[in-house]
C-alpha cells in the first residue's frame, strides 16, 4: 500500500542527510517568475483580485488564506533548519515577476521566444498590498511576523529535537514535536475535533502560544491563546509518545503549544509584543 497525502508531505519534509543543515522555503523564485503562478495565487486564483477586501465578498479567499498560513508553518517547521521567504510570500503576494524582456531566438534550438515588449509591468513587488488596513494580505504578513518571533523565541527551526507523531490520513491531521513546542495542523476543509488526543514527549502543562486563528491573522478565535488554556500531559503511551493531552482541533488551523510557565496568553497587549503570540518575557531561548 502506498503512503498516503500527509505521509508524502511529512516524508518530502524531513528527508535529508542527517546532521546536514538545510534550508527551506514554501515558495522560491522559481515559482514566482513569468510561466507559474505563487503560492496564494494557486490556492485563491481570481479570487484575489476580487475578493481580498476584508468587508467584500470571501470567494476561495477564507480558504487560501488559512492554508497558506499552514503551508509556510509546516514548511518552517519540518524542512530544515532555516526558513526563507521570498520578496513577498510572507503576505501572499498575487502576481509573478517578470523582468523586461525583447523577442529573441534559442541559441541551441533557434527556437522564437517572445518577449513582453520590454515592459516593467511586473518587474515589481507591491509591498503596498500587505500594508493596506482593508485588505486580507496583512492577515498573512501578521502571522509571519509571529512565526518568525516564535522560532525567537523558542529556537525550533534549528533545534535538534524533531518528530512527527502522527499523520492521520482519515482525520487529516499531523501533529509534530520541535525543541519544545507541539504544533497540531489540521488540514480538514470541514471537520473540527474535540477532544483530540496528541502526544508528547515531555510531562508537564502545556498552553497555546501561537494560534493561526487569532483575529489578527483573519481567523474566528474557535482556537485562541487568550482563553488561557492549561492542557496535562498524561503519563501512557499514545502514537509512540511516553505522555499526551487532549485538545480541540479546529479545520483549517494550526495551533502550537509551549510549556505553560514560558507563555503569557496578553503578551501582545505589551508594549513590544507580537501580535497574536503570547510568549512569556523574550521567551526561554531568545536568538538576538
């Protein structure tokens, strides 16, 4: 029997040498030059002309967007040990590069390849969309901001610790340990899971830290850090795991749990705190 679809995306992830650093990224140039289409564009398409104001109609919007914070965390977290964005992705920008180019002949095929008569149309990246207050780009610049101050504060990206305890094809669901923090993705379009049980390689109490359904990033709070949530870590074993505590699984959400006593559910309220992250101080192992 061949693997399943998050048993493919766990494996693509994680295979590389052991021991040899890599970098990882959810979208490279490659991807965003003339002929294919980023990320956000392939997940939302039209839509993101139409349907990006926050009070206008939502078409595939709700959709693109609460994946794509999921695709780029997923990424950060199981690809390697460093993450990069590129000119734009870290807000969902919708339209590729394509510098100026003339008409011209392959010299190995002497193939016609037109240009694009010179234009600087897309010779750019509209860094103006993420800041517009009414558009839904800020939502995904909001929670990349709060990832890249989680991996801050908690160093997870690098830290040797790395473990998939499970990737549930029915359920759609992959649950992950790195450094000391448990990320639970569920990819379902529909169902949501109470009482949920993930395991954990560490006792002890565990809160949400970072949600990717906090308002600011454009989700609903059906999974939020402010209710202040302290989940057990029971002793017996689960997916492989000596403990595990139980929680509710949102579609379309990931949330991230830390140890309790490193999280501050009203960190953002102060006066240098990250939007929607609740890390307690500077967190346990600030990289300056």
């Amino acid at each position: 029997m061949s693997p399943g679809r998050w048993a493919n995306i766990t494996h693509t992830l994680t295979n590389r040498r052991y021991a040899e650093p890599c970098v990882a990224y959810a979208e490279s140039h490659d991807q965003a030059l003339v002929g294919d289409k980023t990320i956000a564009f392939w997940l939302m398409d039209k839509d993101m002309y139409e349907c990006m104001s926050i009070d206008g109609p939502a078409g595939n919007t709700g959709r693109g967007v609460a994946l794509h914070k999921m695709i780029r965390l997923v990424t950060a977290v199981l690809g390697g040990e460093g993450y990069l964005n590129f000119m734009g992705n870290e807000f969902g920008h919708p339209e590729w590069i394509d510098f100026p180019r003339t008409d011209s002949y392959d010299t190995s095929t002497g193939q016609f390849v037109p240009g694009n008569g010179g234009s600087y149309d897309k010779c750019r990246r509209r860094w103006d969309l993420a800041d517009a207050e009414f558009l839904k780009y800020k939502f995904m610049q909001a929670f990349d901001r709060a990832m890249q101050h989680l991996d801050k504060a908690y160093g997870f990206i690098c830290a040797p610790h790395q473990w998939v305890s499970r990737k549930d094809e029915g359920d759609k669901l992959i649950v992950v340990e790195r450094g000391d923090l448990i990320f639970v993705f569920n990819f379902h379009p529909s169902n949501s899971y109470n009482d949920y049980r993930v395991g954990a390689y560490l006792p002890g109490q565990y809160k949400i830290v970072l949600s990717s359904d906090e308002p600011v990033f454009g989700g609903f709070s059906n999974i939020s850090k402010i209710n202040n949530v302290a989940y057990t870590a029971e002793e017996g074993n689960h997916d492989n795991r000596p403990y595990s505590f139980c929680c509710y699984a949102p579609s379309r959400t990931v949330a991230v749990y830390a140890p309790a006593d490193t999280v501050d559910a009203k960190a953002d309220s102060n006066e240098l705190g990250v939007p929607g992250l609740g890390v307690k101080g500077r967190g346990p192992y600030w990289q300056y």
